[in-house]
C-alpha cells in the first residue's frame, strides 16, 4: 500500500469536511495493513484515525 497516497486521499475528505468517508477509508487501510502484517502502516493509519478524531472534537465539541 502507498501510505501516502492514502493519506492524501483521506486528507482530501478532511479538508473538506467529509470525515465519515475520511474515517472509513482510514479504517480500510488500517484493516489491509492489518492483513499484510506491516506494523508500520498500522501505527501510521491508527495516527490518522486519531487525527481525524481529534479534529472533529476540535469542531465540534463542547
């Protein structure tokens, strides 16, 4: 997987306030690197995750 490019991706969503999809396609991602074994996108997917999270508390949060 093109760690990257995904994460492109999946900003592209954030930016534009779309965090379902932004979430689920990192959810995705995780789940393949998941498959394939590879820690390091693994740990890289959970940040993501966790920066969306972060960024809708942030939005909306009281």
């Amino acid at each position: 997987m093109d760690i990257e490019a995904e994460s492109k991706i999946i900003q592209s969503f954030v930016d534009k306030g779309n965090y379902h999809a932004a979430m689920n396609i990192a959810i995705s991602a995780l789940n393949d690197c998941r498959r394939k074994e590879d820690q390091l996108g693994i740990d890289v997917f959970l940040g993501v995750i966790r920066g969306i999270a972060e960024t809708m508390t942030e939005e909306f949060g009281s």
